[in-house]
C-alpha cells in the first residue's frame, strides 16, 4: 500500500547507541530491541556513572550538614536543580521542586492547591485521555470538597475536542490538568493556547509533561504554564527522581503537602513556620543519587542535540506508522495529526498481551495493556492495546523487525 520511505535525518545512531550500555544485550538470543521507553527509557552510562559516583565518593545527607561530604552533597544536589530549570525554562531554580516522579508531583498540587482553593461546588476540569495519575488524584479532591471533576472529551483520532475544552471552562473551574503528550495515544495537545485560554478565566493549568519533556524541547515560560510536571525515569535518568515545575506566586500560595524535616523554619510544639521555596515542599531526605542522576541526564540530552534527537525520533514515528499501518489486520488507536513517541495498535483477534508474549520472544519489548489509562480504552472499546514507544536511540532497522514479527503474529492466528 504505500511509498518508499524518505532518508532519515544525519543522526549519529551508532554513537548514540553506544551510550546506552542496556541496548546492546540480547534477549532470547535475539539483540534487544526496546519500544517500551513510554513506561521507561534507558540510562546512559554518563548518568550510571555520575550516580556512582555520588555513591562512591559524596554519599551524606543534604542541606544539614557542615561537613565536607554533606556540602559536596548538597552542592552536587543544588547543581542538579539549576541544571533543570535551564532544561524547562524556569525563572527561577527555586521553582523546581524535587518529587519522586509525576505521580507525586500531581498528587501535591491536587492536595496542596487542592486544599486551599477548591471548594464545594468548584470545578476540575481534566481531559479524556489522562494518564490515572492525572485523574485519581483530582477525582479523590473533588470527592473531599464536594467540587465537580469534568472531562474534555477526545475525537476518533484521539485528539481533544478544543470547542469542548472552551465550552467546559466557566467561572467555577478552579484549575485544568492536561497532559502535554498522552502516554497511550501519543496525541501532541496544544497545551500552549489551552494555557492561554484557561487564563483569560483565571484558571491555572497543571501540564502533566512525562511524555513531553523526553520527546522534544520544553520552555514552561513560553507555554506559562503554572504546573509542569514530569519523571526521571523516562527522559534517561533513574526511578524517584522527578520534578514539579510551579510558578512561584502559586508556590507561595500553598501550604506544604508533606511535612516533617527539612521543610521547617522553626518548631515548637506550639508552632512550626515553613522554610521558603523549594524546601517547604521537600520534607524528609529526597531522592539525592537520583535527582543528582537527573541533573547528568539533562546534561547529556544538551550534549546530543536534543533538537536534533526529536526530529529523527519523529521522522523515526512517521516510518513506523507507515510501516504499521501497511500491514492488513493491524489497526492504529490514536491517529492524531500531531503526535509524539507512541504507536498504540491492536491486531484483529489477538489479545495485545499475546502481541506482547510473542513479540518478547524476538527480543522486542514493547507494553500490552490499558497505559493507566482506561477511560481511553474505554472510548475505543478495546480491553488494552499493544504500545511500541520510542527514543531516539531507536532504528529504522528495529522498526522493520517489529513490523516483521507483527506480521508473523498475524500469520500464526490467522
Ligand atoms: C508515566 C506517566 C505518568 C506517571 O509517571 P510516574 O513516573 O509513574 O509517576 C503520568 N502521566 C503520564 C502521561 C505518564 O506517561
């Protein structure tokens, strides 16, 4: 069915790939081949080798010590938090509060912001196609205050319906929580109008950005998003690192969401003041190795290109969705115009778990499920789809292997 596929950008695959010391084993005799980077992406060795490095060498406790480890450590810790504001734009470091991934960062502002300014009778206004950690958390609040959570709705293609978006917001909305990139469709929102939108009521916006920031450059200023939330683990740095992007008025604003050591100013068992931004929302010890982790993934994303990553990552979409949608049997969910990373499929008469058992024994992991998002597969009226997610250390050859292996699926049930 369809047309020669065009040249893929110079990319220095082969050095790329190199970085990745995972990519190079083989699974079930086969060289793995990994598409499952939507759940999680792999670790370059300058990231494994700056976490071992803390680990071997400036291991301690942050911010209370005055001795020469903790110092180192904190230094080490502080530095990773500038490098994140450079990453996204911030105005200020102090805006980029450490989390244990998206999954906290959401529940903070739904139980901090949530707290103080949603009431009885407010709004939430959240889209079709969230991933469940930008769902339960609103659904939890909006049951605790008696307020409303509404839901943008989503087209055949997978993308939001924006007159809907803009009829649903009023006067009541309290906040809008929307993903930037969906994890099971791959749909691109225009987060940057919506924002817009949301403002001209008055309305802050939380942008959940975990399939966003691993994909192609951010800039929260230029978006003026008041949230900004993302994890880790899927733009090449290790699990428990994270990160809640917040404009500080709103930070300000809100009461803490864990409280404990290293949040406080003074206590007393009569009272206890908050220490400042970013401290009053990191209570306890983070994350340290990895957040510091984090600070070496975005290091080695500014040593690559990442401009340049996202566009053959894209060009890399593009085939695979050619590919795919070539093979008869094979049905693409979420075909929306703009998109990012994802290809959800099913195959007709085959169980995506099946996909996925049969795809594991070439080598090829991809995920077969509901992506924590079962009110999406509840639109398509499918029980899960199979999802091959990519980086931009994936091939063209590795595309071609996926597409070959769907098509023995297809063979062996047919
Ligand atoms: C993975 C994901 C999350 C949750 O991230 P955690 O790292 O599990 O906290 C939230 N939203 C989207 C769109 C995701 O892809």
């Amino acid at each position: 069915m369809k047309t020669a596929v065009k040249e893929m950008s110079n990319w220095n695959i082969e050095k790329i790939r190199a970085d990745f010391p995972v990519l190079s084993q083989t699974v079930n005799g086969k060289p793995l081949v990994y598409l499952d980077n939507a759940a999680s992406s792999q670790v370059p060795q300058v990231v494994i080798d700056r976490g071992a490095k803390y680990l071997r060498e400036e291991h301690s406790n942050i911010h209370r010590g005055v001795h020469y480890l903790s110092q180192n450590a904190t230094t080490a810790y502080e530095a990773a938090r500038e490098k994140v504001k450079r990453f996204i734009n911030a105005r200020e470091a102090k805006e980029c509060i450490f989390v244990r991934g998206c999954t906290e960062g959401v529940n903070l502002v739904a139980y901090s912001y949530g707290r103080k300014f949603v009431n009885e009778g407010d709004e939430i206004l959240i889209s079709a196609m969230e991933h469940h950690a930008n769902i339960i958390p609103w659904q939890v609040l909006a049951e605790e205050k008696g307020a409303k959570l509404r839901v943008i709705p989503i087209n055949e293609r997978g993308e939001l319906i924006i007159e809907e978006y803009e009829n649903l917001l009023n006067e009541r909305t309290k906040i809008v929580a929307v993903s930037h990139v969906s994890n099971s469709l791959g749909t691109v929102n225009p987060v940057k109008e919506m924002i817009a939108t949301a403002h001209k009521f008055g309305v802050p916006v939380l942008v959940d950005a975990a399939q966003s920031v691993p994909h192609f450059p951010v800039d929260v200023q230029d978006l003026d998003a008041d949230f900004y939330v993302f994890s880790g683990h899927k733009m090449f740095a290790p699990t428990g690192s994270g990160v809640l992007y917040g404009k500080k008025e709103w930070l300000d604003k809100m009461p803490p969401y864990q409280t404990g050591g290293g949040m406080i100013r003074t206590v007393t068992f009569e009272k206890t003041t908050y220490a400042g931004l970013p401290e009053k929302f990191e209570a306890g010890t983070p994350a340290i190795a990895a957040n510091i982790g984090l600070g070496a993934a975005i290091d080695y994303l500014n040593s690559i290109d990442f401009a340049a990553a996202a566009r053959y990552e894209h060009e890399l979409l593009e085939y695979a969705t050619e590919k795919l949608s070539a093979i008869e049997g094979v049905k693409l969910i979420g075909t929306a115009r703009e998109k990012a990373s994802v290809l959800s499929f099913t195959i007709e008469n085959v169980h995506p778990h099946d996909i996925g058992t049969i795809l594991d024994q070439s080598g090829i992991a991809i995920r077969a499920g509901h992506h924590c998002a079962q009110p999406v597969m509840q639109f398509f009226q499918v029980p899960a789809t199979a999802r091959a997610s990519f980086a931009f250390y994936n091939t063209k050859e590795e595309v071609d292997v996926l597409a070959d292996s769907i098509q023995k699926v297809i063979d062996v049930f047919a």
